[in-house]
C-alpha cells in the first residue's frame, strides 16, 4: 500500500512549484500596480472602433456655386469640430462624402451629404 501512495506524492509535488517572481523585483520609480489572478485572463480590449453617419449641409444660396463653396465649408468644420471633441480619442477616418444638390421652391440651392466617419474610442484603461 505504501508503494502505490509513493508515486501519487511524487507527482502532486511535481504540481506545486514555488513562484520565481519576488515583490522586490518589480521596479516602484512610477506608480505600480501587481494584479495576481488565478485561471484564464479576463482581460478584453481597450479600445473600441466606432462608426456612423451624419449630415452636413450648406447654407441655402441662389448659386449653385456659392452653395456648393458653403457645404465645402460645413463639410470643412464638420471635420474640425469631430477632431476637436475627440482629442483624446483617435480619428480613424472622416469623410463628407459626395454632396447632392436640393433645389428648394423659393429658388435657393443647398448641398448636403451623408458623412461618415470611424472613431478608436478608449473602453477601459490599459492595465
């Protein structure tokens, strides 16, 4: 009986191993931070990538020119203020698209497109 429990202790301390990584050797010059988890890392992504549409339009104008000169100018603000409300945040792509014209009743030209654009949104701090 003695002889068949041998094998079985010899194999459970085989299991346990001591662990090689001290608490001392972990360098403290910058806040740090040491998480011990047991089983598989639940651990996801930090980052998100988002994406939509919007409208940009011009202002209303007798010209075709003119209002096309406007949207390019809406268009152009558009992309600022997206940058702008996403510095910390990076902007994968803006785009204004191709604008159609609308020919109103009251004989005024507007422009307008379907913008799109792709955003890498931060979900979760990095560990």
């Amino acid at each position: 009986m003695i002889l068949c429990l041998f094998p079985l202790l010899f194999s459970m301390s085989a299991i346990a191993q001591e662990s090689s990584v001290r608490i001392s050797d972990i360098p403290t010059q910058e806040d740090t931070s040491v998480i011990i988890k047991k089983g598989a890392s639940s651990c996801g992504p930090d980052f998100e990538v988002v994406s939509g549409l919007d409208e940009v339009a011009g202002d209303p104008s007798s010209g075709s020119k003119e209002s096309y000169g406007s949207w390019k100018s809406a268009c152009e603000a558009w992309k600022k203020d997206t940058r702008q409300m996403n510095k910390e945040n990076q902007v994968l792509s803006l785009n204004c698209n191709f604008p159609t014209l609308i020919r109103l009743n009251s004989g005024l030209n507007i422009y307008h497109s379907s913008a799109s654009y792709k955003l890498k949104i931060r979900i979760r701090n990095a560990h």
